[in-house]
C-alpha cells in the first residue's frame, strides 16, 4: 500500500516501514527497499542543504590518510559531497547527447543542457559554468571557446543500473574548439583532499583536467590527456614552463600502467602544506614536493583543447567527453567558509590565527554509504593550540581575514 501524503507506509508480506516526511515521490528510495536497482530522483541537491555540512556537533573535522606513507592523519574542518548519479526520473531518459554546438552558433552564449538541473538555484550556488573565450596566443593554436552547451547530463545504458552522470564536452570545429568548464563557488580553499569517479572517452586531441587553481604559479592538476594511452595519468604542479618555454624538470610527472582512464575510475588529488599527494583507486600514484599551491583556491573541472602541442590538434569534427559520476573533497579555507569573492594576495599578508580543537572526528574513507561521514572518536576534543602548518597534528585551525 502506497499513500501519498506527508506520511507514507510501505507494506509487505513481513513487515511495515514508516517513513516521515518524505520527499515527493518520484525521490522515494522504492528500489532499494523492494529491489537491487539503482534508485532515480531527478534533484540535485545543493551543498547548502546537504547533510552532514561544514563542521558540526555531528562531524567537527574530518580525516583522511595521506602522506608519503598514504597512511598518515590529515584534518580538515569542512566537506563537500556532489552527486551526479541520481538525476533522473526513469531509465533511459538522458542516453542520447545534446547536438554539438556548431560554427553558425555563438557557443559561449549557448543555454546550458537539461537547465532544470544544471541551471537550478541549487546546482548555481555550488558551481559556475565558464563561458569565456580564450584567444589562440600563436598560430600554432586555435580560439577556445568555453561553452555552456557543452555540460549536460548523461546516463548508463542498463535498465537494472540506470544513473547518471555529468558530461563536459569538447569538439573541434572548422575555426574554433569548444569546451566545457565548471568552477567550484568555494573559492578560498587552503589545503585540501578532492576526490571525483570519472573517466573520458573519445577522440584524440584533448585534455581533462581536475585541478585547484588561484593563477597559473598555483595550480595543482589532475590532467588526462587523449592523445596519451589509455593506462597514462599525468600529475603537474604549476608552473611546469620556464618563460623560455621549456619543461622544468619535476613539474610533470607522468605515470604509466594505471587502470584504464576510460572506464570508471576514482580520481584524487591532496594538497597540502609541503606536498602534494596523487591517488588512483585509493593507491597513491605519484607525490611531489615542487610548486605547492601557496594561494587560496579554487577547484576547476573542465574538457578542452586548444590545437596545440599538449593537447593534441583534434580532426574537424570530432569530439571528446570527460564524464563525472560524483566529486567528494574535505578542505580548510583561508579564512571563514564563506570566504571573500575573489582571493588576492594580500589577503595572506593579514591572516590571523583562530585556534579550534576537534570534537567529533569523521572519516570520508571506507565508510558505509560513498559522500556519508562516519564518526571515528569523539575523544579529541583538545582545543589544542596547533600550527596551521601542522595538518597531521589532531586539531583544526583555520584563518579569517582581515578585510
């Protein structure tokens, strides 16, 4: 027996389950309640109403294992979970990919695909679509323009597992190459651990990239590119140039033998105060102590190509997909959570220390429900004075700036 009211019983043979103040139907778990298959909500949950959130009673601070060892506590004070699988009403609904935006067409004033959720309140107050062009600085290169007709939702061709998943996009036309590109809101982070369930298909001539950004002296990417074999991963802190245009040794660390980034993979990337840490499936890959991200930042995502030497010159008409199942990242910030709007550097000339213990600690790993924290100790509550410098040590620091 069903009951759409704001209490609603689910009957059967054995037992009867209440349920409180459910969401509209079309969001009701059913199937993992009567079956094994994938259950549907087209809703996009935004950040702002997420549960857990930030710090709280329920979760102060969350750890992850990192460092050299991939063993060794990093403490964050804040979280973020962003799920792309769950945006559709029923199976097959999002199989078929939007038209590419053609040379006729004004890309980056493009509306943005299937706008009730990508542009809804709720996706907008987590993430901005770019929609600049960026001009070719040579004739070895081509214009890029960053359109909003290239991020869409998709969708797993199997009626027994039918999630979904966000698209961004790139494709070569005669005179151009589109792209797709979003940025987090959270844009003052200062250290973090960012995870995302990903792969990329398509043509040759492209690059994915899921990196933290400020300018291009700090920036800490995940990079892969389509020219390269599929078991190739490339990890780079900025700058990997020198200005005469050559490689600086180190920057770039290029890691072969990795499952294949075509198929679905678990990508993550640890910023942290002396190191950056790379991941694959939960195995550390690669680590680097050159050009750590000084500045406070912000996480990017995008699919683009530019005809150039790294990214490869894509065939007219072609196209390439990065495609994005969920993205997870634990973080401190240079300041409140709400932060400024735009970073500068000044704002670390007038940082003052605010000192916080971690009551409840929670962990974001091996936990029973992927983007759900699980209390490990309540028994940190130290208030300890620690260094912001000092991410291993149990407690939270963060910093407010002085504007």
């Amino acid at each position: 027996m069903f009951v759409e009211s704001p209490w609603i019983l689910v009957h059967t043979i054995d037992t009867i389950v209440m349920f409180s103040r459910l969401p509209p139907l079309n969001c009701l778990l059913w199937p993992l309640i009567l079956s094994a298959q994938t259950a549907l909500c087209a809703q996009y949950t935004s950040s702002n109403t997420d549960t857990p959130k930030d710090n709280n009673e329920d979760c102060s601070c969350y750890v992850v294992n990192s460092g050299a060892d991939s063993n060794t506590p990093q403490y964050f004070q804040y979280y973020r979970f962003y799920d792309f699988r769950n945006l559709a009403d029923r199976p097959g609904q999002y199989l078929d990919a939007p038209s590419i935006v053609n040379d006729s067409q004004n890309a980056e004033v493009q509306s943005v695909w299937n706008a009730d959720i990508l542009d809804s309140d709720a996706f907008n107050a987590d993430w901005n679509i770019n929609d600049r062009t960026k001009e070719a600085p040579h004739a070895r290169k081509i214009q890029m323009v960053r359109s909003p007709g290239n991020i869409y939702i998709q969708q797993n061709d199997d009626s027994n597992d039918p999630f979904t998943y966000l698209t961004l996009r790139t494709n070569r036309l005669d005179e151009i190459q589109t792209s797709g590109e979003m940025r987090n809101v959270q844009k003052n982070l200062m250290h973090a651990s960012m995870r995302m369930s990903g792969r990329v298909v398509g043509a040759k001539g492209a690059v994915a990239g899921f990196f933290t950004y400020f300018d291009d002296e700090n920036e800490s990417d995940i990079e892969i590119r389509t020219n390269d074999a599929t078991d190739v991963m490339r990890y780079t802190n900025q700058p990997s140039e020198n200005d005469d245009g050559t490689k600086v040794a180190g920057a770039s660390l290029e890691r072969s033998n990795l499952a294949p980034w075509n198929e679905w993979q678990t990508h993550r990337i640890d910023w942290l105060e002396t190191d950056s840490y790379w991941f694959l499936n939960g195995e550390q890959t690669a680590a680097n102590s050159y050009g750590i991200p000084q500045m406070p930042s912000g996480l990017i995502v995008n699919m683009w190509s530019d005809g150039g030497t790294w990214t490869g010159n894509m065939t007219v008409g072609e196209s390439a997909e990065f495609q994005i199942q969920w993205i997870e990242m634990a973080f401190n910030t240079s300041g409140s959570v709400e932060g400024p709007d735009k970073p500068s550097k000044r704002d670390l000339d007038t940082l003052e220390k605010r000192e916080e213990g971690c009551g409840t600690v929670c962990k974001i790993d091996d936990v029973k429900r992927l983007g759900t924290p699980e209390v490990v100790s309540k028994s940190i509550a130290t208030r300890m004075a620690v260094s912001w410098h000092r991410l291993s040590v149990v407690g939270v620091v963060s910093f407010i700036l002085g504007w």
